[in-house]
C-alpha cells in the first residue's frame, strides 16, 4: 500500500498549488478529483484526492499490463482495525461488494488512519464500467460519491485503465 507516499505527493502539490492560488482558484482546488500518477518502478497511481491537501480518501494502483487494479479507500466504520472489512462500490446501475483487507497506517502529525485494500480484475464489471463512465461512489456509512466531473478526470481514468491492461 502506497498511502504515504501518496500523502507526499498530495503534500508537495499542496505546497505548490497553496504558492499559486488566489482567492477564486483556492475554492476550485478545493475539490476532490481524479488524477493519474506516473512513477517509474510503482505503475500507475489513480488517486482521487483534494488538490491543495494530503486528502486522499480512494486510489486505485495496478502493475502495468498486469490486468489487477488494487483498490485503497479509507475504513469508514469507525471500529474498523486489522482484520476485513466488505466494501461496496456502485458505477451506474452497476454494483459490486467485495471483502477487503482493513490495515491501519500512520501519518506524520495526524494519526493513525484504518484503511481498507482490495484486489480486482480489470475485467471486474464495475471496473469497466468506472472506466467508461467516470462514475463511481462507495458505499458505506453513507454513499460518497467519486464522479469525475471534467473531461481532464475522465481522461485520466481511460488511460490509467489503458495502462493497467
């Protein structure tokens, strides 16, 4: 699980977008968004995340032409600790529950976080369907929703599937 490499990441874009912002583009930035993430040894890295900020609540990672995507996604339940967890995502009409494995990762200066991590095909129904659609959201203790809303997102998605093979 690469979450805190991710918070890294998510932390130097902060840095860089908090340096470049004036008031009507902070609010904009403050919006989560799908964005894809190239690093050479890693494969790709599909976080939907707050621009500004370490907020990264879901990604999805692959090994390049590997066919498996490995999905990462905050435990919502409160009570979540080592152990396993069922999460349930919906693209469209499309829905899929699957058993996922909760861990807990420590973050400098906020604690520690229970996050769940699953493996999928590429092939998974729901997968494609995220894939064409950009539309996804997780179920859980409520329904939190993970559309991509701008051309740039959905782009992002269809190569990072592209890549994953």
């Amino acid at each position: 699980m690469r979450l805190w490499r991710l918070a890294t990441v998510g932390a130097a874009a902060a840095a860089a977008a908090a340096a470049a912002a004036v008031s009507a583009t902070a609010a904009a930035s403050d919006r989560m968004e799908w964005s894809l993430h190239l690093d050479e040894g890693d494969g790709p890295v599909l976080m939907f995340a707050t621009r500004n900020s370490g907020d990264i609540p879901l990604e999805l990672t692959c090994r390049e032409g590997g066919g498996e995507i490995e999905i990462a996604t905050l435990a919502y339940d409160e009570d979540a600790g080592p152990g396993r967890l069922r999460l349930t995502f919906r693209s469209g009409p499309t829905s899929t529950a699957f058993a996922a494995r909760v861990a807990v990762t420590e973050f400098e200066d906020e604690g520690e976080y229970p996050y769940a991590e699953a493996r999928l095909s590429s092939r998974e129904p729901l997968l494609r369907a995220f894939a064409s659609t950009g539309r996804l959201s997780e179920e859980a203790d409520r329904t939190y929703l993970r559309d991509a809303t701008t051309a740039s997102e959905r782009e992002a998605i269809r190569r990072f599937f592209e890549l994953c093979g």
